[in-house]
C-alpha cells in the first residue's frame, strides 16, 4: 500500500469508526470499549524524498528512523513510500501528504482494531568545516551552540586571517557574509547568519592564537595498532615517530599511514607487538612533543572457535561443553519444536572431541501452511524463548578488544530460494546467499532480537551502539573450503567495545524466513585479526 491508497483507505476507515467510539489516548495505546483482537499494526516499510540509507524500522519499540542526506528539508519530510500491516490505516493522512516536521519526534497514530501510537525521527548528516590559513589543529564545529573555533600561531596576526574554506550548512544554504577567501580580523568572533528552507541560524565563528607548535591530542592504543592524533601548524613538515621501550632508534611512521587534514592529522600504526610497551612523539618542522607512552592490548580470541565442543539435551545440539558456560547460540531450540536441530557438528575423527566445525542448514520445519523455513545459524549469544514459531534471542557476548577483522575457513552449498515470506517474494527462484557478520557495541546489555512480525526487531547496523561492523556474504556454492574475512569498519578509535556479536547463516534473510530449503553452510573456524 502506497501513500495514495493510505489516504483513501485511511480515511474511509476513520470515517466508518467514527460513529462507534470516540479514540481516547492512554499512553502509547488508544482503545474504545469493543473487545476486538489486539493486533499491533506494524510500519513494515517506509521511504522518503532525500533519504542517505534505508529506515530504521524497530516494531517492539514501535520507532522509525528516518536518515536524510544533506538537501532535505528536515522540518517538511515527504514520504515517498509507506507499507503497513494489511487492514491498519493511518487516523491523520493530511500530515503525511503535506509533509512530516521532523525536527522533533513526530508521533503517527496507526489503527487495527485499537490505535498504536509509532514514533518517527530523522538523522540529517550535514558536512559542516571552517579552515584558515597556516591552520593549527581542526576547527570545532559545535552544531547545538552553532559556535565555530579554530586556531593558529601566535605569530600571525588575527587581523588578518584568511578564510581557506567554510560550509556551515546543507547543499542549499547560503551563507552572509559568505567569508571563503576573505581576510577577515578575528580580534572578536564574527557573526554569520545560514538561511536554508525559509529557516535562518547564526553561527558565531572565533580564531584564537595558541604557541603549540604540535601536539598529539588523542592516542588509542588496540592489539597490534595503534592510532595517534595531532595537531600542528598546516603546511609545515609534519609527522610520527615510534620505538618500543628499550630501543634507542625511533622508526618513522610512513607517509602512507597519515591520513592529514589541514591543520591536524592521523597516524595509524600497526605491525605492533601485543602487550608491549611503545612510545610515541610528533613533529612539527624542528619542533618535537615530549614522548608519550602506550600499552598495547592483548590478542584475544572467541571461546570454542573451531567448534570442537559439543553436546545434545534431548534433541538440540548446543555448540558448548555440558555444564560449562556457553558462548556460542543456535536456533536449534526453534526448529526443534518441530522438526531436529538444523545447526550440528561436523563429524572429526582427528579431533580430540570428535568434532570440528558446525554445519547449518537451512530446511522447511513443519507441515505445509503449518511450517516455515528455519535457517541454519550460528551466533554469539543465546537462544531466550520460541514465540509460536518465531524467535526471541540475545545477541552479544562481552568483550572490550578491536579485531581489525573476522577470518576463517568455510564451504557452502546454495540451493534456490524456495520460501518466502510477505515482501521477499520476488526473490523465490534465485539462488540462496550465506552471510557471516561481525559488530562491536557499547549497548549497556546484550542485542535482543526478534523475529515475529507483530514486534519484529532485528540487527540494524546503523544502530547508535555500533562501534564497528564489517561482512561477508555468498550467493554461489563454493567448490569446498575456502578462507573468508569480514573486515570491521570503526566509527571510532577511542570508543570501548561492551560487546561482540558475530553471527553465521545459511541464509541470509533467514529472519525473513526467506531462503532455500537445503543450502548448507559449513564453518571450520573462526579467528579474530587484529592488525591491518
């Protein structure tokens, strides 16, 4: 359903309600005094004008995040595509047709039966810089104050600073007095008002004088890496130098490995030693910082990462040793209720347990329009609970490291996609793809998961606890094994994982139940790098 057929269908739905009960509003809940079922009518898809990624849809919460790139207008956003649980209806089309002010949450209303209340918010990313020239260190560009602040030498005059480049809104905002390419006197901050979409904002931008010639602001120090942060005078000879504790010799740091950003850059080291003591200075033409010193992390890897430990209650296969903690989850508990584990060791005779390896596939459980398709999956956490027959698990066990990246060996077999659910039909027919993620987190407990489309929450990268996360997926069978890696992209340095989730299946919208009846995916093992 289209937002054309929302409206019509919406309204028409509004109106036949009106004679039987007025809506009263009791927290997030709206209900009149007709015992009718209570289905939670669900947002199952959402696009709109601008969008930088697809939405952010949590059902359990009943939120919606909306991500916009820079030429939207964040206070008129127009839905361009809008799908909810067949026979809900909007109670106030008139909002979504004129355009949604997402400056604030908004709050839609969604009917089936009683009225839900759904939030809606947005996350507009807007580049935003100021440079001068001869620059020290990187602006800070303060959006909640609209403040801007920059540095450099006490040698240069503040009289007389020349603006290299300035962007303090989106792609459509215009800047007075635009100062890119002024000399402009900063004895007092200067007032520049952005107008964009009829809305105006005044920045206040300021250069101080600082008699830091370099200095290293921010060092994070991981396994076999570690990340060095400076500032200095732009245009000068810059760089890093490193040496463990105990050499006289400093090494230099590579070009290659700085990455300079006018009047600050960044070192990344690698090749380090685990649990080894470095020191670390910057230079800045003849001018040095005093050493600093770092300690490196050391190299930890997953519990039972090959898959040797194994053990049957009734009839599910956990992938731990009986009695001892488990760190490895399944879906077993699920597909058991009613069919046999899908997830099961490889059988070893080498190996001292018997096993080596796991072997998920993905089979149809159960009997016609009484089944579904359960994919074979693997993953760091625990199954909690069966919901009819869909999932509740917790993803994540705790871990404070930063692997680079998730390697090791696997072989799979891709059958064709022979079920699907609502939304997923058009892939039936093409070939079944594996997927093997990794993410690191700060949430404060594990990532609960839910696969039942009335409270559907599912892993979304772009969640604001994602320190980290990186892929790796296959949409052909393998001729045997093959090495795999899954290389992590960090949103930050310095941000300390709480937790690591990694997760295998053999089919890649298995949460859907989307998948073919028969791909197998086998992992010998898995192993954590930690340099690059």
């Amino acid at each position: 359903m289209y937002i054309s057929d929302l409206i019509s269908g919406g309204w028409r739905a509004v109106a036949s309600m009106v004679a039987v009960a007025l809506p009263v509003l009791f927290g997030s809940c709206i209900k009149d005094d007709i015992p009718y079922p209570h289905i939670q009518p669900n947002i199952t898809a959402i696009e709109a004008e601008h969008q930088s990624q697809p939405c952010a849809i949590d059902s359990a919460a009943r939120t919606v995040t909306i991500f916009l790139d820079e030429a939207a207008d964040i206070s008129c956003v127009k839905l361009s595509k809008l799908i909810l649980t067949p026979g809900a209806y909007l109670t106030d089309t008139a909002a979504v047709v004129a355009g949604l002010d997402l400056t604030e949450p908004y709050e839609m209303t969604v009917g089936l039966y009683y009225y839900y209340v759904w939030t809606l918010s947005a996350r507009q990313s807007i580049e935003r810089y100021f440079t001068v020239a001869n620059q020290v260190g990187e602006s800070e560009i303060d959006e909640q104050t609209h403040t801007v602040k920059a540095m450099v030498p006490e040698a240069l005059p503040l009289t007389d600073v020349e603006v290299t480049s300035i962007k303090l809104g989106g792609t459509t905002a215009q800047m007075s007095p635009n100062l890119e390419g002024e000399k402009v006197d900063f004895t007092r901050p200067v007032a520049v008002t952005v107008t964009e979409f009829g809305r105006t904002t005044e920045w206040s931008v300021s250069v101080t004088q600082t008699d830091i010639a370099v200095d290293i602001t921010q060092l994070d120090a991981w396994t076999n890496v570690a990340w060095i942060y400076v500032t200095a005078e732009a245009g000068r000879s810059v760089g890093i130098q490193y040496r463990m504790t105990g050499v006289d010799v400093w090494t230099d740091v590579p070009d290659s490995w700085i990455t300079h950003n006018g009047g600050s850059f960044i070192g990344r080291i690698i090749n380090l030693q685990p649990e080894a003591v470095y020191e670390v200075r910057a230079f800045s033409d003849e001018d040095f910082t005093l050493p600093k010193q770092f300690t490196t992390m050391s190299n930890v890897q997953l519990p039972n990462s090959g898959f040797e430990n194994w053990w049957m209650e009734g009839r599910v296969w956990c992938p731990w040793i009986e009695g001892q903690p488990a760190f490895w989850g399944t879906g077993n508990k699920g597909a058991t209720t009613l069919g046999t584990s899908n997830t099961v060791p490889v059988q070893d005779s080498s190996s001292p347990t018997g096993y080596h390896g796991a072997r998920l596939e993905s089979r149809f459980v159960g009997i016609s329009i009484l089944g579904k398709l359960a994919a074979g999956n693997l993953f760091a956490g625990d199954y909690v609970a069966t919901e009819g027959t869909n999932g509740i698990l917790s993803f994540g066990r705790e871990f404070s490291s930063y692997p680079t990246k998730l390697t090791g060996r696997l072989s799979y077999t891709s059958a064709t996609i022979s079920h699907s659910s609502s939304g997923f039909e058009s892939l039936k027919g093409q070939p079944d793809t594996c997927i093997v993620w990794c993410a690191l987190g700060d949430w404060e407990q594990p990532y609960e998961i839910r696969t039942n489309p009335a409270n559907r929450h599912l892993f979304d990268p772009a969640d604001p606890g994602v320190i980290a996360y990186g892929q790796m997926q296959k949409g052909e069978s393998t001729d045997g094994f093959i090495d795999f890696e899954a290389v992590l992209d960090y949103r930050s340095t310095s941000r300390r994982p709480r937790y690591i989730l990694v997760v295998a299946s053999a089919s890649k919208y298995g949460d859907y139940f989307t998948g073919g009846n028969g791909s197998v995916l086998v992992i010998d093992h898995f192993n954590l790098s930690y340099d690059y």
